[in-house]
C-alpha cells in the first residue's frame, strides 16, 4: 500500500484510474460521515470525501473494492464433486430454465429467473428480505439499491439496469437488522460483498444466499447520453428508462412525459455508442461470469445477440449455473416446488456458445492487466479466477497485442477520470 499520499487521494487513484465501478461499498467500509457516494461532473457517482479519512480506513477500501480485488469462489464453499472448468469457474450442474410463472418470466430480462428466485426465497421463508436493485427514482437510466420484502417489491427490481448501480452503499442498514437476506447484483457487486465479509462477519452470517447475472457491463453516462440525443431524446425530461424486458430481450422503452420512445435491444448495443461505451474496469473485467456467486444466470442466445425478431415470439429462457451445493439445492427446490421450469441440463461448451464475448474477455483479462502494470497504475489482484492460465494457451502475438492495446488506451487518457467532485 502506498502511504505516501494522503488518504483521500489514494482513495481517489481507484477513480483516477477508472478502476471505480460505483457499487458503493467504500462508503459503507468509512461510513457516509467520512466517504459518500455524489454524483460528478461525468454523471458518475462516485466516492467523495466528507470526513476524516485515515490510511487505515483507505486500506480497507483497497482490500474490499472490486476495482482493486477480485476472487473467484472461497474455497470453503468448493466440494468434492464440485466440476471445474478453466473459463466458467467452479459448477455443480448447468440447467436451462424459466420462471414458471408466465407473468415474471415475461417481467424478467430473459426467462425471469432471478425474479422468480427472490420471490420463491421470500415466500418459502428462507430469507427475510432481498438486497438488490430497482431502476432508478432521480437518474432513471441507473438503477439504485432496493430492498424487498414481498413478491411485488421483487418485480419492481425485475428487468436488467445497463447504468450505475450503488447496491452496497449502505450494507450497515442492512446488516443491523440481523434477519437473513439474499442479495441479487452484479458479479463486481458479489466480489466486493464477499471481499467485505472478511472485515465483517455478519455478512457470512446473515446473507444465505449469493445469486447474480452473467455480466457483460453497462453504459458510461456519456455514452448514455449520446445515444439519447442521436435518437432525439431531451435526458433531462426522461422519467422512465426500460433497458429490457416484457419479452426476450423485450423493448428499450424511454418515457418522456405522455411520450414513449421503444427501440430495439440491439439498437442500442449495436450502436456507437454501445460497442464503444463500456466503462474500461468493465473491459478488464476478469469475472464477468459471477464466479463468486451461488448461482449465476446467463441469457441463452447463440453467438450472444438475439435475433431480430419481435421479441414477444421468444419467451425467454435462462442458463443457470448453480456454483455451490447451496446454489444447487436451492435451484432443483424451487424446479420442484414449481418457482421454477428445469428444462435440460447443459455443460461448459454450450455456456461458451451463448456467451463467446464472455469467453474472450475472460482469455484477454492477464494481458490487458499487464498493460496496466506497464502503465505504472493500480492492477487488480485476482485470486482463483485461472486468467494467467488461460492467457498462457494463447499465442504471444495475441497476448502482445492485448498488453499493448490496453497500455495505448491509457495513454490516449481513454483510461482516466478526473479526480471527484460533486455536482449536487
């Protein structure tokens, strides 16, 4: 750790260096009366210091943030039939499936299972509450931390956020509760909550259970608001921000007062500023697939784009990748007491079919982090997640080219934030 700078601006390098993701656990790691997440002059959130910050406090951050930290699995949680697979991580069983419920399964990004699993925990007693997100009150494009304690508080999170979401900004609030919770979030999300549980052990205690989606990163907020305004949309007048959903993927919808504008999924991820609007920690991102979860799900489509179709043809089906025993029991209890449809089982290969942009990232993750080594930056430490391993089966000239395209985007400063401060 380097203490030869001040504790706010070692805090503010992992931004400097877009390392930032905006989950929001630093704040709870200092506590709000000393780093609170603001929104910026760049539209993003991110961690600003109000209080007392100390090197020890910075420390904390460093080995908790997943811009600076990022594990696979804890072994304790690896079985001895759990199966291994050099890219998707450890697996007890891959099943495609839906929600069983027609109506979540149509709500939901896919085939609703995430939704269909936060409303079965709650109603068979598991859990008293879920952690995770909901689209967003003031900045509808982001999504925000929600709680939910009922079926209908669930589906009011379902449909996938492609903004900033802080669902770990308050982890206190929840943990002081001390009732049972599972959390739903992003696989940066995931790593940061279980890099946590270190420094808190309520958090093993009380969150029984780890469930994400197979990410593949959202859109900066400038990116964002280019798309808006080349498809004519005043961002400051949108008051709902549908990403996906009511279908498979289902219709971006942006609500503007009494107008409604709905484009494509792939409008928007084909476009300019999709392909190239993806925050660089996501672009470096060695666990984009949820290794550290108990269960991950994945969209199904080959060669990882829907067809263009009406998406009301395709009702949506999900991959699951159950990690753990608790994972697995949980996904064939919920197949058994109807929360679920387990259609067939898949393995690794056919995940790779579904997700080959997944794949890749995952192959290109040792060397674009190299790059950043070269560039005197942070790197991120990475434990069990076999991205050395994988790069070590490619070709040097692919490798090479990886290293020094991520040490050019650096210097062309396309890897760089300026340091925070707020805008409200």
């Amino acid at each position: 750790m380097n203490r030869d700078q001040q504790p706010a601006d070692r805090l503010y390098a992992i931004v400097e260096q877009s390392l930032c993701i905006g989950c929001g656990l630093c704040q709870s790691v200092a506590g709000p009366d000393v780093v609170r997440m603001e929104r910026t002059a760049t539209g993003w959130d991110r961690p600003y210091v109000v209080g007392d910050l100390d090197h020890e406090t910075v420390d904390a951050i460093y080995d908790t943030c997943p811009g600076t930290r990022i594990e696979g699995l804890p072994e304790r949680l690896i079985e001895d039939d759990t199966k291994s697979d050099n890219v998707w991580g450890a697996w007890r069983r891959m099943v495609m499936s839906w929600a069983a419920d027609p109506e979540i399964r149509h709500e939901g990004s896919t085939g609703g299972v995430l939704t269909a699993l936060g409303i079965y925990l709650l109603e068979s007693g598991q859990v008293d509450f879920i952690l995770h997100a909901k689209a967003g009150t003031e900045e509808p494009t982001f999504g925000e931390r929600h709680l939910s304690f009922t079926r209908e508080d669930v589906i009011a999170g379902a449909g996938s956020r492609y903004g900033q979401t802080a669902p770990l900004t308050d982890m206190q609030d929840a943990l002081d509760r001390n009732r049972p919770f599972a959390f739903i979030g992003k696989p940066c999300d995931i790593n940061a909550l279980r890099n946590y549980a270190r420094h808190d052990p309520r958090v093993d205690k009380l969150v029984k259970y780890w469930l994400t989606m197979v990410c593949g990163g959202f859109m900066t907020p400038s990116a964002m608001g280019d798309f808006m305004e080349n498809h004519g949309i005043d961002r400051a007048s949108v008051t709902k921000f549908r990403y996906r959903g009511r279908g498979c993927p289902g219709p971006t919808r942006v609500e503007t007062g009494d107008t409604v504008t709905e484009l494509h999924y792939l409008d928007m991820w084909l476009s300019e500023e999709g392909l190239k609007g993806l925050p660089f920690r996501c672009k470096i991102c060695p666990d984009g697939i949820g290794e550290a979860a108990d269960i991950a799900i994945s969209d199904t489509w080959p060669g990882g784009l829907p067809d263009r179709v009406d998406s009301e043809t395709d009702l949506g089906t999900n991959a699951i990748i159950a990690r753990t025993k608790a994972g697995q029991e949980l996904m064939e209890a919920a197949g058994r007491d109807g929360a679920l449809t387990l259609d067939f089982d898949v393995i690794p290969d056919d995940i790779s079919i579904f997700q080959p942009h997944q794949l890749h990232k995952k192959y290109a993750a040792w060397p674009r982090h190299q790059g950043i080594g070269d560039s005197g930056r942070i790197v991120p430490e990475t434990r069990r997640l076999r991205i050395a391993e994988l790069a070590a089966e490619l070709p040097e000239t692919q490798n090479a080219a990886q290293r020094d395209g991520t040490r050019k985007r650096i210097e062309a400063g396309k890897a760089s934030e300026p340091k925070p401060e707020p805008v409200r």
